[in-house]
C-alpha cells in the first residue's frame, strides 16, 4: 500500500461470519484458533420483522449484521460497500430459472443486484447518508482501501464506513473463483472511519497491506490487539 499523504484512522471494527461471531471468537480465528466456517449459516437479524428477513440472502443479512454493530456512531454516514462476487447464489438461481422456465420471477430480480446488500441495510435502518457499490479493481482489497481513503479526504465527509461481504459460492460457480481472494469463504466487515484519532483507534498507515486481500487486512488489525469487534 502506498504512502498516504494524510492519515487514517480505524475507530471502530464490526464483524460476521458462520462460526465466528462474538469479539473473543474474533480473536480466536485471528489467533488461528478457530475457523471460518463454510456453508450458508446466516446472521439471525430478530431486530427486524420475519418478513422483511424471509426472503434475503446470507451476503445481505451479513451486511445487515455488520452496519446494526455500527450503528452507534449514527445513520448519517456514508459507506462504501465492495464485494469480489455479489449476490452470487441469487443470480446463479435467476439464470437458472431463465434457461429452465424461460422467464424469471420479479421479486427475485429485485434482490439481485450487486447493492442489493447495502440498500437492504440502508432500508432496515433508514440510514441517511447514501453508498456506494463498487467492484474491487484487478481484484485488489487495497484497491478498496485506498478509495475509501480517496473519499474520506476530498473534504466532504469527516468519517465513513468501508464494508466488505462475500457469501458462499454455489457449488456449480466454484470453477470461476479458484483465483480469487478469500474463494470459498463467507464473510463480512465493515470498518468505521475517520480523519481524526480517537482513543484506541488504528492508524491505516500501520497496516502493510501486504497480503491483498480483506482477510489478511481484519486478522492484521485485529492483531495490533488494538480495536476489538463490535457486537
């Protein structure tokens, strides 16, 4: 990563994924004591109604979860959200059905989309401060942090949320994502950030980033035994 001309700084750390879940199994897997787990195990969300729930994905309730621990530091921020795959496993059954029935269903196709996760989140809490969707570029997680960055110091914003999903790839997908970071693991984080230090918050220029992908980043920042996740 390169050398930043003004700082950044990790306030506050939120994180889900199957069988990781609470800050103390958090530390655990960053510790190599414990592991992700696969499959499509998804995060309750009981603050919300069972039909608003019913019918979402595993990638859109873990971004629910994550912004719901974010919460605290209010509805008015900005977030950027960056997935390498998206609503995969939803998009994968449209195209299935359209090839099988010809048709595809309406409802379906509307919770399909690459934002569908961040607009979701921004529904079941009314934020107000507006997202971005955005692809990371040649597939590079440092390419998402230093957009984030780039956003953070146009002198709009004071602070934003950088997040992070990916849920379980469909077993007939999987051929299409052995080169991709973090290929057969469920997960999701968002990192609260701002232009100004509080205690206990991570400076970004101490993060190498030298493995480019989102989880070697949570496990390096959730080594400096600085910021804990929140839950």
């Amino acid at each position: 990563m390169s050398e930043y001309l003004n700082e950044t700084y990790i306030t506050r750390l939120s994180a889900w994924a199957p069988g990781v879940e609470s800050s103390g199994e958090w530390d655990e897997w960053a510790l190599g004591r414990r592991n992700i787990l696969s499959g499509v195990k998804s995060p309750e969300l009981s603050y919300t109604s069972s039909t608003f729930r019913r019918r979402i994905s595993q990638i859109s309730k873990m971004t629910i979860q994550v912004i719901h621990d974010l919460l605290p530091l209010g509805k008015e921020t900005k977030i950027l959200f960056f997935s390498f795959r998206g609503e995969l496993a939803r998009e994968y059954q449209l195209f299935k059905m359209w090839m099988e029935e010809g048709a595809v269903s309406p409802a379906a196709f509307s919770l399909s989309g690459f934002n569908t996760p961040v607009a979701l989140a921004s529904i079941a809490f009314e934020l107000k401060g507006g997202y971005s969707a955005l692809y990371p570029v040649k597939n590079s997680f440092n390419s998402c942090v230093k957009a984030a960055q780039a956003a953070l110091h146009s002198g709009i914003p004071d602070d934003l949320v950088l997040l992070y999903a990916d849920e379980s790839i469909p077993p007939e997908c999987m051929c299409f994502f052995q080169d991709y970071p973090t290929a057969q693991t469920p997960a999701a984080f968002g990192l609260y950030l701002s232009r100004n230090a509080v205690p206990l918050s991570v400076p970004l220029s101490i993060l190498k980033g030298e493995e480019d992908n989102p989880l070697a980043f949570l496990k390096q920042l959730l080594l400096t035994g600085t910021l804990r996740v929140s839950s």
